[in-house]
C-alpha cells in the first residue's frame, strides 16, 4: 500500500508537471527538467514493483527520488534567494530564479516539487522499514 501511494504521488507530479507544460504552456527551466528527469521514471519502477509486490522496488526508485529531491531543493533555495544567482544553473531558455507561479503568497513549482519528492522519499523508507521487519 506504502508503494502505490509513492507510485500515486509520482504520477500525480508527472501528470502536473504535464499540465504546466502542455496545457498552460509554461516552459520548464533546466532545473525543472533535471526534477522531471528524476521524477518520470518513477511512475513506471514504483507500479512494476507491486505486481507481485518486490521490496527491492525501494532500492531503485529511492535513488531517483533522493537526487529528485536534491534538484527540488537546490532549486528552492535558489528561488528563495539564499543561493546566488551568480552560480547560473540556467544560462539558456528560462531562468530558474523566475517564480512562475505562486498561489497563496508561497506555494511555487520548486516548493511542489519538494513536498512531492519528501512525500514519495517517506513512503519508500517506511515500506522499507516496514517490510524489513
């Protein structure tokens, strides 16, 4: 059950980040498409892992989503202003210091991002602690 919900967080990510993309015709800055590279996989790996269930399926979609996460949050932080923009992670297309959306006052793509990737990381190391036992 942990796993699938990680498998419905992962698609519920990819299928937003689609919708950005596709419907609201926003393009994705570099660091977004590092997140999207990290994040996609998982809705295939997580699903093959339940049918029949293989607790290995944790040790290959927690890399993803820990180098997922690390992207996400780099990105955060530099949308936050407490990484310099002199260290340019984006020197083509979109800058990855621009905030594109923001609902409430504080909710942006990066921060979405974040939540998303520490939700899917917390499922997996529960379903690993838990299966272990």
């Amino acid at each position: 059950m942990l796993i699938f919900a990680a498998w419905v967080v992962a698609t519920v990510s990819t299928l937003g980040a689609l919708f950005f993309g596709e419907v609201m015709q926003l393009p994705p800055c570099v660091l977004c498409w590092y997140q999207r590279i990290f994040m996609f996989p998982l809705v295939i790996i997580l699903p093959i892992g339940l049918f029949p269930f293989d607790r290995k399926v944790v040790r290959y979609a927690l890399p993803l989503a820990v180098i997922g996460w690390l992207f996400a949050f780099f990105h955060l932080l530099l949308l936050a202003g407490v990484i310099p923009e002199s260290i340019k992670p984006c020197t083509r297309g979109v800058p990855c210091s621009e905030t594109v959306i923001e609902w409430f006052g504080f909710v942006t793509i990066p921060l979405l991002s974040v939540l998303a990737f520490s939700t899917i990381l917390a499922l997996l190391f529960w379903a690993h602690f838990r299966s272990s036992k």
